[in-house]
C-alpha cells in the first residue's frame, strides 16, 4: 500500500477535503501540521510554494484540488465513468466559487465587524441563485447523491462548504431572503449527516469534527 | 464516435482550453458560439447557469476545467498514471490562479488605463515568482513536457496562458524586473510553437490563430 503524507497549517482550510476522503475511506496517512511561524521553512520544501502538498511514496504532489481528486481515484469516489467523474469535478469547482465570497465575510469578521451584515447581504442574493442551480443539476443526476448512484468526494466537498458556511456565515446560512435555498441546504446536511456514514466520519482524525457537532445542534428538529 | 458540441459565448474565454484540446486531437466538434444580448436564453439552458458546457451526445457537462479535463481524458491528454494526471491537474489550477491577475488587468485597460502601468506593477513581483515556481516544478518532471514524457493539456493551457499574457498585458510579459522568469516564458511559448505541432492547431478552428500570429511577431528573434 502506498504511504500518504498530508503536509498542511494547523487548519481545516484547503486540506480539509483530502482529510475528509482519507477519514471517510479509512486509508492511513499522516496528518502532518505545522505551525504559520513556520511556513518559510515549509514554503520553501513545497513543490509550487504552496500548501497544502500530498507526499505518495515520498513523491510530492501540489495544489489542494489536485490532490483531493488524486485521493478520491484512490479511494474509487470519483463515479463509475468519465462522464460522472466530470460532474463530480464540476460540482467541486462550482462550491469552490462559493467559497469565495466566504472568505471575504470571514475577513470583514475579523477586520470589520460593524460591516458584516452590509457585508452578508452582499452575497446572499447570487449564493441563493447558486445554490438552487446546483440543487437543480444534482437533482438531474438523480437526486440522492451528489453524482449517480453512490457517494463521491463531490457529496464529501458539499458537505464541508455547508459546514464552513454555518459556522463562519451563520447570517448567509439563515437565508432568510432564500428560504427555498435554506431548505435545501438543510435538506442536504441533514441527508449527509444521516446517510452517508460521516458520524463515522466525525469519529475520525479530520478537523471538521468539533465544529460540526456545533452545528449538528443548529439544525432544526 | 460520441458527437460533441461546445457552447460559449462567441470568445476565447474560458471555452479556449477546450478548443485548443479539440484541436490538437482533431476530434470533430460543434463549436457552438452565441452573443452576448442572448446570454439569457442560454443561461436557461445552461446546467449549472454559466457557460461554457459541453454536450456529450446530448447530456450537458459544466463547468470549463471540468469540461477540459474530460476532453482532455478522451483525447489522451492526462499523462500515463494518475500520478501524472494529478500533476497536470495542479499545472492547470495553478495556471488558472495565474489568470487573476490578468482579469484585473484587461478591467484597468479597459476602464481605467492611465492606472494599467501601476496595476501591473503591483502584480509583476508576484507573478514572476510564481512562474519560477512553475518552472521549477516542471523542470522536476523532466522538464522537456509540463508533465512526463509526452505532451498533455497542461502543456495546452500553459500555451494559452502564455499567448493571453503578451496580448492582455505585455507589460507584465516584458518582465524588465523579473528577467529570469521573461527567459522561461519566451523559452516555453518557443518551445511549444516548435515542437508540440501548434503551428497545426493554428491553421485549425480554434480563435486563438490570429492572435499568436501577432505574439509570434513580437518573439525576440
């Protein structure tokens, strides 16, 4: 079997999806952190000056997506055909456009405060469209899983964007000026948390695991 | 053989990776392009409500990296192993961070051009650094390809990022405070004009011809 080193801060960040697929697969690894104070020393080890890297075999691999999908052919999550790993690949890019105007809310958090909801209320309109059209082409694939008939790391990077979104957007997750958007979301989280195997998950070595059991208390009964 | 129709707006954008794939493999297409005032009526059909998709025998892809890769699968395109695969996979998302600045950069021209020379300084610092980065990463691999031994789409993007450089922002080609990352960016676009068969690609249908007419001009002889 190979040996997988995931080299990466002391944060969930862009390594947390390659955690999730090793947590959710059980292959071993080593889930190796370092500190920020130490990035000059670790940037200049990286293979493009980035983290986080996967080192297989000792041989490193960059950039956090790339790795992500590596791991999911690894751990047979990438679909049953070409045509189902493209819409997982699809999917994954999609969520990653969402992510962007989540990191601006997390900065205006930290940076302004006061500005937050101004802030939120920026987004919340284009992520609801979003949210519905990725609801609408998952929902063309059949509807129970992200992609086809069984979970990808499409369903496993859905469900860590609806985690950072709860707990660092919290005002974007109540989407009151999108119900019909909350409700899928929900419906997601609720259908991930319950079908798919992430209590085992949650059991594991990924970081997502406190914050969750956070948010497990948010949704509603 | 599966019958394959892109649909984008009538530009290069973020369909021109996957042209240049149709084009390189000679894989006959549809290369359906539409104007901007019908974006609406297309938006509608599209299945993630953005453009480019790809028509796959009917069944409609998203997402335009998505889209490249699988093409990229059919014609071939993804190195020998997944090892290579995830390696082409990191050369194209690094490229497509290379690409930010750019955007802003065709924005300032356009809007704002007395401030084009500052902007492109703020970038080039930066930039520079990430192609030698880049550069490193390839000549690790062998160094003749972006990956392995044979040519594969990252090679084809790493062109295409090349070519959108010298025509967006010569500024930041000219790279008068970064010369070593100028000799590697005229040594990749020579390279892969002389040897991986483009000047093919060229007299086919993909947009960038006339363009790479003018940026060969502007080659140092």
């Amino acid at each position: 079997m190979s040996k997988y080193k995931l080299v990466y801060f002391n944060a969930r960040g862009w390594a947390e999806l390659s955690r999730l697929i090793f947590a959710y697969s059980g292959i071993p690894y080593e889930d190796f952190r370092f500190e920020r104070e130490d990035w000059p020393t670790y940037k200049a080890e990286s293979p493009l000056g980035q983290a986080p890297w996967l080192e297989v075999n000792g041989q490193k691999l960059p950039q956090s997506k790339a790795v992500a999908r590596y791991l999911a052919k690894v751990a047979n999550l990438t679909g049953v055909n070409d045509i189902e790993a493209a819409k997982c690949d699809a999917i994954v890019d999609f969520i990653m456009d969402l992510i962007e105007p989540l990191k601006v809310i997390v900065k205006v958090k930290q940076e302004n405060p006061e500005a937050l909801e101004d802030e939120c209320k920026k987004h919340i309109g284009k992520l609801s469209e979003q949210i519905l059209s990725l609801e609408k082409f998952i929902a063309g694939n059949g509807g129970e899983y992200a992609v086809g008939n069984q979970i990808t790391w499409a369903d496993l990077f859905l469900f860590n964007f609806i985690h950072d979104l709860m707990v660092h957007a919290p005002q974007l997750y109540d989407f009151s000026l999108a119900p019909t958007a909350k409700k899928i979301l929900i419906g997601w989280q609720t259908y991930l948390l319950s079908r798919i195997g992430l209590q085992n998950v949650l059991s594991l070595k990924c970081s997502i695991k406190l914050s969750i059991m956070h948010s497990k208390l948010s949704l509603p009964m």
